[in-house]
C-alpha cells in the first residue's frame, strides 16, 4: 500500500483530507504543518512514497520543500494540493520538481488519478497543466528539441528568461525598462514564432531548450 504524508498548515483541511486518502486505499505516513517539519521527518528517515504538498506554509513553503526532495530525495513524488490555479504557482511547482498540480476543491476520484499517476508515471495530466510540459521537466534528457528553426533576438530570449519566474508581465517590462504594450509585443512574437498559447507553453520551450535550468 503506496504511503502519503501530508504537508499543510490547515490542520481542519488537512484531518479531512487525511480520513479521504486512507479512504481511497492510500496509507498516511505522516501529517505536518510545513517544509521544516516535512524535511525534520525525512532526515530521521521518513520517507513517504509520495506527499501532497501544500504551497503557502509558514517556516518553509511548498516550493522550497519541494525543491528540497528533488535535490536530496528525488524518489519522493510530490503533487501539490492548493487553492490557487494561477500559472505563477503552477510554474513555479513544476519547476520545483512537482509531479503534478491539482486544487484542493477537486473530487475525490481526480485526487486519486493524480496520486496513482504521479505514483506510476511521474506525472499527472490535468486541465491545469498540460502532460506534455510535465513530462517535458521530467525527462529533458530525453529526446525532442523543439523548432530547431525559431530564431529568437536577444530582448525576446530575455522576456522569455522572466517568464519562467514568478514576476508577472507589468513587472517584467519594469525589469526590461519598457513598457507592458512592449511586453505584450514580446509575448505576442513569441507566441506566433513558436506555434504556442499560454505562458506555460513558454516555459516548457524555455526548460527544453535549455534557456534556464530548473534546478
């Protein structure tokens, strides 16, 4: 039976959802109220199979404990579990080295897909994140470069280097010293140059071709 710890400073939310994942078959090896606590726990040897990460937590946030078990114990899956479905926390979650991304208000039946999936496979395909960019983070060495043909000028591989963080496009032209329109500009060419839609799609091209590092 596969063993899920629980990172979440909720302690309300966190006792229902734990009573919700012994439900759907999983075993809970453990419950804390941050990061800290989470890696307190693995260094004594408490390793779980997978944890269901919360984001906003005191001490120690999701997407620094996350990158933490990337870095120190990369056999633990992780799947953030939050209220937020905005791209900033998607984008930062995966390039941590979560393996999927759901919100806390889904159904009892996707919650169970998504542990299953990052259990077997690595990664969840969901309507918030496409399978292809996770599995694009997860296996970069693998192959499959991507329009080998865009030729991008340097202000528009600079755009694209803040893209992938977690400033929004206002504060990208503030660091770029130009204005939003030109940003939108930005965007925009890249969009068309690259055959994509969503700022997700950027990073995914941004991570494969080696424009910035996840680590």
């Amino acid at each position: 039976m596969p063993t899920i710890a629980l990172a979440d400073d909720h302690s309300l939310l966190r006792n229902g959802l734990a009573i919700l994942v012994q439900s759907l078959g999983y075993e809970i090896a453990f419950e804390v109220n941050d990061g800290k606590e989470l890696i307190e726990k693995a260094n004594k040897g408490l390793l779980p199979d997978l944890i269901l990460m919360d984001i906003n937590m005191p001490e120690m946030d999701g997407f620094q404990a996350t990158k933490w078990f990337r870095q120190n114990h990369p056999k633990v899956k992780v799947l953030a579990l939050s209220m937020y479905d905005n791209e900033t926390n998607i984008i930062r979650m995966l390039k941590a080295g979560a393996g999927g991304y759901i919100l806390k208000d889904s159904e009892p039946t996707e919650l169970k897909a998504a542990i299953d999936a990052v259990l077997t496979k690595g990664f969840y395909y969901s309507d918030l994140v496409s399978g292809k960019l996770l599995h694009a983070i997860n296996n970069m060495d693998e192959e499959g470069d991507l329009k080998n043909g865009a030729q991008l000028n340097n202000r528009e591989l600079d755009f694209l280097k803040h893209t992938c963080s977690e400033l929004t496009y206002k504060e990208i032209a503030e660091k770029m010293f130009v204005s939003p329109r030109t940003v939108d500009g930005y965007r925009d060419a890249l969009f068309e140059k690259l055959g994509l839609k969503t700022r997700v799609g950027l990073v995914m091209y941004a991570i494969k071709n080696g424009i910035v590092s996840i680590h």
